[in-house]
C-alpha cells in the first residue's frame, strides 16, 4: 500500500462519496506539476480509469487510484481531516518532500522537484 489514510479522513471521504452518483466512484489521489515549490497534490474523485497508467487498490475500505508514477512520489504519505474552530480539511504528510510551501499543498521532493508556478 503506498498511501495511509487516517480514520477521521476515511470517515469524511465516505461521508462525501456518498454524494456521488457512481457507484464506480473512487478517490483519485496524486500529484501534478506546479505551486509555489513545485509539485501539488491533487485529490478528488473520478469514475474514470486508463488501464495503462493507473494503479487501483483499497485503504479502509475506499477505492483509491494513482497515475503509477505518482506512487513513488507520495509513497507513504499520510492524508488525514482535521477539524477545528475555523472549519475542516485534509492535510498531508508526506515524508519524501524536503520543501513545502506555506500553504501545505505545494512541495518538492530530492529527486522531483517540479516546476513552480510564476504565480507564487
């Protein structure tokens, strides 16, 4: 398994797949290029599959999908909600990055570093 999800994130991702009209909805998780550092997360959820390029497997009883060359990117990253005064979100941890942006949602890794947004 190459990504973790928390409980009070499992909890929250069934709670919104629940919305969806698919029953063949799963969350879709990765990374692309951009943000202030490098590379972004991207997570949501996506009823579509490319047979040569995602890998599917189970965490918690969520369907969970990655392009394969993201796993090695986010490989033992951790996605958990938190809940406070201000509102909820998700946060990830991820080990392998060695820079993240202010904002928590940009990073880079020693062997991804990605090209920043001119943005930021």
């Amino acid at each position: 398994m190459s990504i973790h999800i928390s409980e009070n994130a499992s909890l929250q991702i069934k709670e919104m797949m629940k919305e969806e009209e698919s029953d063949q909805t799963r969350l879709r998780f990765g990374v692309k290029g951009g943000g202030c550092t490098g590379l972004s997360y991207v997570m949501g959820f996506d009823t579509e599959l490319n047979e040569e390029l995602d890998k599917t497997f189970e965490v918690n009883g969520i369907p969970v999908v990655m392009n394969a060359q993201d796993i090695p990117i986010v490989q033992g990253t951790t996605i958990d909600f938190k809940q406070n005064m201000m509102g909820g979100g998700f946060t990830i941890d991820n080990p392998n990055a060695i820079a993240n942006c202010g904002c928590g949602s940009s990073f880079k890794t020693a062997k991804n570093a990605g090209t920043p947004d001119e943005s930021c």
